[in-house]
C-alpha cells in the first residue's frame, strides 16, 4: 500500500507556502463552510508528526531552518544547535506548527544549589510525596523549570520543552535515583505541560512537555509511568539505524510498546543520522533506505491502530531528499490522507 502512492500527492503535501487562508490537501477536518486552512489541520484531531531540526553543521542552513519545514508538521524540536533568526521561528509558528527545545536532565540544577544561589521556592516535597504546603525544607528543580518557562515560552515566545532521558543523559544535580528524577518531573510539570498552572504560551496555550527515551531500562521506563499524565506525548526513540540504534526490532515491537506506555500518548522515532548527506553519501550504505522505510512502516502502524503519531530524529536531514523533506512529508501524508 504504502510503495504505490502517488507521486504527485507525496510532493504536494506541506511544500506549498501558506497564508492561512489556502486550502491544504492534508486536511481532515470536517467543517465544510470554508475552504480547510493549514490551522483547520493542526487544531484537528488527527495523528501528530514530530521533527527534530539539529544545526551542528553537518547540513545546509536551509535544513534546520523552521520556515522550511513542511507545513503540515505538527511539532518541532531544536536539538544541538539551532536557527537563530526568530522571523524563522515566527513562519513556522503562524502555520500552526508548534516549537519546543530539548534538554538533557544534566543541564537541571537543584534550588539552593551552589548554581542557584539566590532560589528560596521549596514548595516540592522530594519523591512521591508532593505537597504544595509541604513544610521540608528540601532542594527541588523548581527554579530550573521556571527558568526554562521564562527563556523558552516567555521571552523566546516558543511552545514548550523536551527532557530526554537516557542513561547518558544524567549528570551534574540529577542523579539515576527517585529522589531527584521523579522530583524534576514533578517540578517541570508545574510550568509545562496539561496539568501546568504557571501561564501560558503567546497563544494561550499551556506549554508543551514532551518526555523523551528510549526504553534503554526499567528505571527511565518507571520514571516516565510515574508521571504519564503530566506529559502531551512520550517520544519513543525507536531506532533501528545509526550508531545508537535501539535495541528493538522496528514495527514488530510496537504492539508491546503500546500496551507500556499507551498508544495515545507514544510517538515513534526513527533515526535521521542515516539518511543522506548533502554530497549524497551515508554513514553506512542501504541505511538511508532503511530509515526511511521505518518511518512509513511506523506511520503506517499509527493509521491502522489509532496511535498517536510518528516523528523523526533529525528530521533536518531530511532536506537532503528530492524533493526536501520527501521522506517526512511521506509519513505524514500515511497518517492523514489527503481527502
């Protein structure tokens, strides 16, 4: 099903310039007393695509540049570098498209730590006895989040954040304990994600909170249960490309995936290092085609089983397709047919 698309339907979706008020032929909302909108689209119901957009240099400028990315893409993640123009930002943001920053736990610090000096707010109790009245007088990351808030959504005016939690991914204040990773979700869940009371992005919104990994052991897959519902979507590092390849054999594993996590909330990765250079070359040759057909398998499993959605690690990489972004714009179109 998937090999014998359309060419000329894969090509029109998300690469024509929107004003928000063009029709867009990936659309499935039903309201028939307008022409559909690319905003119709992305305040839909419909199976969401996430994409990475990483600026270490390795791809043209074009590549990681928000405005580019096709319009259809529901979420992007600045990962490792990024575009520094916010006119860029702004484009992709008027068509919907929702922006958040990825952040290694490493880079939180606790209140009252020796980075923090001048932190006072210890309102969260440690572990899972949270209060908001709790009287302990124990660190937490609640200035960090707020931090974070005031950076990303208040002055950046972007939508929200991306802990990634790996093994490699601990370091500095946050330990592989409960104490200090259960206690930095619960922290940033007061300022980012649906049950958040802190305020809200430049549209109203409250700020996205995406937990990141990639199953590796129990420890990341307990931290992330605990607080299933403090987050919009739990990112699956799906790999089974490049050289930090998950451990799991592609679609196969999905099902087992679902029933984990919950299919409503999981979106699938795959891994954009292998797909080609802007010379054309790989990192490991068939890889690319690999990467590419995982991802259409993992869009193809979200349409026929209700999941949540599929996304791309590097998505940047992308751009170096003919046409740019063909392999993302693919998946997308699986999800949600043209109608």
């Amino acid at each position: 099903m998937i090999a014998v698309l359309a060419t000329g339907l894969l090509l029109n979706i998300g690469c024509k310039k929107n004003d928000n008020n063009s029709s867009n032929n990936n659309n499935n909302n039903n309201d028939t007393t307008h022409a559909p909108t690319i905003l119709d689209y992305k305040n839909s119901v419909h199976p969401v695509f996430v994409g990475f957009l990483v600026g270490d240099g390795n791809d043209p400028a074009e590549s990681f540049n928000p405005a580019n990315a096709p319009d259809s893409v529901d979420f992007l993640e600045f990962f490792a570098g990024r575009d520094t123009d916010p006119t860029h930002w702004r484009a992709a943001q008027d068509k919907g498209t929702k922006i958040v920053v990825c952040h290694f736990l490493s880079d939180a610090y606790f209140d009252g730590s020796i980075k923090d000096p001048h932190a006072t707010d210890s309102d969260y109790y440690i572990g899972s006895n949270f209060s908001r009245t709790a009287s302990v007088n124990t660190s937490s990351y609640n200035h960090w989040a707020k931090a974070m808030f005031e950076q990303h959504i208040t002055e950046d005016q972007l939508d929200g954040i991306d802990l990634d939690v790996e093994s490699g991914t601990f370091g500095g204040d946050v330990k592989r304990n409960v104490y200090n990773g259960d206690s930095l979700m619960v922290a940033v869940a007061r300022y980012f994600g649906p049950k958040s009371t802190y305020g809200t992005t430049a549209k109203g919104k409250k700020p996205i909170f995406f937990y990141d990994t990639d199953g590796s052991d129990g420890y990341e897959t307990q931290m992330c249960l605990n607080h299933k519902d403090n987050y919009d979507y739990i990112l699956f590092q799906s790999y089974t490309t490049g050289s930090h390849y998950w451990s799991g054999t592609g679609v196969g594993s999905i099902p087992n995936l679902a029933v984990t996590y919950g299919k409503e909330k999981l979106i699938f990765l795959v891994n954009g290092d292998s797909f080609l250079y802007p010379d054309g070359h790989q990192d490991q040759v068939g890889k690319d085609a690999q990467a590419t057909q995982d991802l259409l398998d993992y869009a193809a499993w979200v349409k026929e089983n209700g999941g949540a959605g599929a996304g791309v690690y590097r998505m940047s990489r992308d751009y170096n397709h003919t046409p740019p972004f063909a392999a993302s714009r693919q998946a997308i179109q699986i999800m949600n047919p043209a109608k």
